[in-house]
C-alpha cells in the first residue's frame, strides 16, 4: 500500500523483493525531480570503487563517485548543500540542490573549499518514464519515505543506509534489515 505520493526530495527504498536487480537491489534513492514528464533520482548508497580524480585527474582529492542509477552512466551528476558557492543550482528540497557550474566546482575542490560531506558525485542516474515509477509503486519495487535527514543526507554512511531504513519502517521489514543480501548465504 502507497502512504505517500513521490516528489522531489523524497527517499525511495527498495523492498526487499526486487531482489535479482542489480542496480536497484537495497538502494535508497533520494528523488531530484518528480513530475507528468517522469521521475529523475540518485542512488545514494552505491559506491562504485573509485573517485573523481579518477575521473578528472587535475583533481587530486579523494570524493566517492557513487552509482547514481542505469540511465547515462557515461555522465557525470552531483548533488551538494552549497549553492551560494556554486551558481546555477537547481533546489531539490530541505537544502540539497542538484548542479550548478562544474568548472566552479573544480575549482573549488582543488583549492579545498568543498569537502565530500557537501557534496556527492554519481555516474548515471535512475530515471522513470511519465507513469513508470506509479507502475512500480502499485507492484510494491518501493517504500516512499521522507527524507529525515534533510541536507544532511550528504555524507551519511552508505553501509548500512538500506538496513537502518528497513528497521525504521518495522514490522516485516526486520526481518530483512538483518538477512543477507543473497538469501541463498540464509
């Protein structure tokens, strides 16, 4: 059963039963935009093993590029809680904005003003058609909650962001913030 309607700055949490999904499998995906055109989000607790310097080797800083989800993978995509320090920035909600001048950005990283817990970089992004995230809903894929943690989602540890949500929402839920992520290891 659906207890809130999607919108920006919302937290969608992946049940449990989209088990075999490998992008979306123990995913919490803070939603960037939500409206008649289709849903645009951010997988906010899938590291991928390197970093923007990796990346953009002028820049010699250690910031975790994240998944952001299977659509554009080969793109580059931030979220942060600094806009008056980077301009054109788009407000999500709660203080998280969505982008803004990269060439900014790197300037800024490289003359340590921008730490990693006021922004978070991802390749790719997690992206629904006009009606497919209400499709995936009604076949229960996601939990919708509120983002608690308002800007402070930044930052926040992504080892056990999926379990810690999964013991907030209780009931049936516990039982699965403590299961392996392959039932098979059960």
């Amino acid at each position: 059963m659906i207890s809130l309607q999607p919108q920006k700055g919302h937290l969608l949490i992946a049940e449990p039963s989209i088990l075999g999904d490998a992008s979306f499998n123990r995913s919490v995906v803070l939603l960037a935009d939500h409206g008649n055109q289709g849903s645009i989000g951010f997988i906010m607790n899938k590291p991928m093993g390197y970093f923007l310097s990796d990346l953009i080797p002028e820049i010699e800083k250690e910031f975790t590029v994240y998944k952001g989800g299977p659509v554009e993978q080969d793109n580059l995509y931030f979220i942060h809680k600094i806009p008056d320090l980077i301009p054109n920035s788009v407000e999500i909600s709660c203080g998280i904005y969505w982008g803004g001048d990269f060439t900014i950005v790197s300037k800024l990283i490289i003359e340590g003003k921008i730490t990693p817990n006021e922004i978070q970089f991802f390749l790719g992004y997690s992206g629904w058609d006009a009606h497919q995230l209400s499709e995936e809903l009604e076949a229960n894929s996601w939990v919708i909650v509120e983002n608690n943690y308002k800007m402070n989602i930044i930052g926040k540890s992504y080892e056990t962001f999926w379990k810690e949500k999964m013991v907030e929402l209780g009931g049936e839920y516990l039982i699965w913030s403590n299961s392996p992520e392959d039932p098979s290891f059960n």
